[in-house]
C-alpha cells in the first residue's frame, strides 16, 4: 500500500513523531542539569544491555536545530518531545535552571518558525535524583514538588504552548521502576509499589492545576494501553486477565476519569482503598483534562499464576509477525483498545491522541547507504488503518505520532533496539533518513492536501 492509498483523516488532525529527554539529549553535564534517576540507574552493573548509557543519546541537545530541520523536511503538523525535569529543577526543587527553559524555549521557537506545534511531556521517567534519594514516587512529596515544576515550565512556555502533556506511561514507572527494578530506580518492591501509581496521579492533578494557573489551555496525561486477552477460557485465566486489564488499563485511567479507583481486591486491597489516598484526592485527581494520550504497541495475553503476588503471567501471543522486540505485530489491536476506551468510558472519554506507536526492527544500511524497513512501512500502514477505524466506528480520535524521529537509547536494551525513522550511527551520531521516513513524509503530505 502507497502512503497515497491511505483514507482520509478528519481536518486538523495532528500528524507527528515521539520522543524523551534522556533517549535522545545527552549532555547529561551541561548547563547546570542535575541528575536523574536514569543517570544513577545506568551506572550500576548489569542494568543496562552492554553496559550503555544515555550520556549521549542522540546528541539532541547539542544539535536541536538539525533535528527541527529533519521534523520540518518529514512534514509533520506537531511533535512531541519531553521536558528533562533535571535541567528546570537540579534537584527536583527550587529555582528554575534558567539555561534548562532557555533550551526548551529555543526548542519551541525553532518548531514555530517551522509550523510544528510543540507537545510537552512534563515526565518522561527522568526523576531529578535528590527527589528519589528522599522516597521518589513512594512519597507524596514528590507529586507536590511535581507541580511546582509544572509551573515553572508553564511560567516560561506557556504563553506559545497549549497543550501539554503531565505524565507518560505512569504503570511503567510503578511497573517497571518499582514493582520489578528492570528500570530506574531499580526497587522490587512488588505491591508495596502501588502507592507509586496514587503518588504520579496525585501530581497529575496538582500539575494540571498549576499549568492551567500558568496560562495552559488545555492538558492530558498519556498511558499505555494494551488489550488483554486471556490464555483460555478458565475461570483462573480469566481472572487474571481481568487484574492484570485492572493494573495496566484502568488504575491510571479511572481516577482521571471516573474520579475513582477500579476494584483492587485481586492485589489483596479492600474496599477502604489504598492507605495512600488522602481526602479530597481523587477530586484532585479527576478535574476535567482535554485529552487522553494512548500509547499502544500490542495486546497481552494472560494466564492465572497460583500462589504469586501478582495474579497473573505474560504467554506468547502466536500467529503474528514480531518485531525486533519479539512484541506480536496487531493492528486490529490498536481499533480494540480505542473501542474498549469508548464502551468504558463513554462521555467521559475526551479527544483521544495516538501519542506512541511505532516498532523495532533490524536495520542496516545496504552497500549503497539505503535503508529499507519494508516492515516499518507496513507495521505504520497497518496501525494508521486501525486509527481510522476507530475514528469511522465513532471515536474520536485527534492526532498519530509515531515513535519514533531516529534510533536513540532505548532505556534497558541500551541502543540495540532501534525505532526511527532515521538511522543513527551511534559511534558518529550521523543519521540517514530510512525508507520509512519517506513513505511517512509521503503520507502527511497527501493527508494534509486532503485536508
């Protein structure tokens, strides 16, 4: 399929690409950025795949202007990039770092000049280290110190920015970060990691708060999302797949939402609730957003897992190609989700933004330079078709941006995975627009003519 073939997309719809401070800035030292968790994290042995860090990324930082230039040459209407809290705030406190939102201002006038509407991720896992050494997302402090730095960013930005973004994949962090410690700031805490998930959300209110106080018009929170589906038809396979629906799709979403938390009772949590959760919270919590950002890269499959903390275990899904990642390649996934998120939620559902959606695969430049990602192409194709069907079945659906611009450091499988659009070579950091570049620059042009 041409990018040409594809269906039209309603007017106005925001087409882009994805990225994160600490995958693709470096400079880890300069202009009085403070540490973060990443930083702490990758030094340790054996966290990260061949002991890589993300002290270079891409270079971003430095090179900013090249990367604005290959944005405007893809065409894109908006781009989504996040702010580094260590470069506001050094130790997650305090005065703003002033060299910190000059860079992020320089950034949003470079993408103005240029027609791109910048989309600020406010966190994007990148904890200022002082804040962790003082209890991280575990306390509640830090959701409190999180909209004051939500204010300062808006203080200096908001006056060009109208849409931000206050958290990314907040089930990661809690996840990854503190229920398992495969990713910073490394603590296998199980369910004692729960009350990180109240603490991120706590200070999704108070910063959707202060950025409104600060001229923000308009603020989302994006997750991860991933249809769950149950390894057979056993009531113990089914009830695991209905906690782990709970985990991944609903603790982050419900209480912005519903103003409430999902049944918790299979993490052995009672009707009191979480003993985190403080009067007046969830009201907090749950004022109005403008936007849910889905990022979606496939569905899980769930089996029962006896005698665990956790009630359930990941199976292989057969049948699809995988990526690079061996993640099943599922569009009609994707159309899955966004219906559930319509049955679910109904008329609380707001503007639903694709915010990542992209693939890994292994490429390598042929003798001529050229780099043909066929299955890039298609794996876009196949999820972009499943955007539109959802719009076509009635949700309603605002903006695709796919993960992500070029190959950079991909947390704990360090820069061995690769998901540009454009090919770095790491050891020189130049860059080489792939094949799918082109048929994703194609397809902007010919969605924006139609438009």
């Amino acid at each position: 399929m041409t990018a040409a073939s594809l269906p039209p997309f309603p007017a106005g719809f925001h087409w882009g690409v994805a990225t994160s401070a600490y995958q693709i800035e470096g400079a880890v030292h300069d202009d009085g950025r403070g540490v973060s968790i990443w930083d702490t994290f990758c030094q340790q042995p054996g966290t990260i795949r061949d002991g890589h860090t993300g002290a270079e990324g891409t270079g971003s930082y430095r090179r900013w202007e090249r990367d604005v230039a290959q944005l405007a040459d893809l065409g894109v209407t908006a781009y989504r990039f996040s702010i580094a809290w260590p470069r506001v705030q050094p130790d997650g406190k305090g005065p703003a770092n002033t060299a910190g939102l000059d860079f992020y201002s320089r950034l949003t006038d470079g993408l103005l000049e240029r027609g791109i509407t910048p989309v600020p991720t406010l966190y994007h896992w990148d904890l200022p280290q002082p804040l962790e050494d003082e209890g991280g997302w575990l306390t509640r402090q830090t959701a409190e110190r999180f909209a004051d730095y939500a204010a300062l960013a808006a203080g200096r930005l908001a006056d060009r920015i109208g849409l931000w973004i206050t958290l990314n994949e907040p089930f990661v962090v809690t996840a990854y970060g503190y229920a398992l410690g495969i990713h910073a700031p490394g603590k296998a805490l199980m369910l004692d990691a729960l009350p990180t998930a109240h603490h991120q959300l706590l200070g999704h209110g108070l910063a959707n708060a202060a950025l409104r106080a600060d001229g923000a018009r308009q603020v989302m929170i994006t997750n991860n999302y991933a249809p769950a589906w149950a390894a057979s038809d056993s009531p113990a396979d089914l009830a695991a797949t209905q906690a782990y629906d709970i985990l991944q799709n609903r603790i982050f979403t419900d209480p912005v939402l519903l103003g409430s938390y999902p049944d918790l009772a299979p993490f052995g949590i009672g009707p009191e609730g979480m003993p985190c959760v403080q009067d007046g919270d969830l009201a907090v919590i749950s004022a109005p957003v403008d936007g849910i950002g889905v990022n979606y890269y496939a569905p899980t499959r769930l089996s029962a897992l006896p005698d665990s903390p956790l009630p359930f275990q990941m199976e292989p899904i057969p049948g699809y190609p995988v990526t690079a990642f061996g993640w099943p390649v599922v569009p009609a996934g994707l159309t899955e989700l966004l219906g559930l998120l319509g049955t679910r939620y109904g008329a609380a559902l707001p503007p639903v933004y694709i915010t990542e959606n992209g693939c890994s695969q292994r490429d390598e430049p042929a003798a001529d330079g050229a780099i043909d990602d066929q299955l890039r192409i298609d794996y876009l194709d196949g999820h972009i078709r499943a955007v539109h069907d959802a719009i076509t079945a009635g949700i309603d659906v605002r903006g695709y941006f796919e993960w992500t611009l070029a190959d950079n450091f991909e947390w704990s499988e360090g820069y061995h995975q690769r998901f540009g659009l454009v090919h770095v070579d790491h050891e020189t950091q130049s860059r080489t627009p792939k094949a799918s570049f082109a048929w994703y620059r194609d397809l902007i042009a010919a969605q924006r003519a139609a438009g």
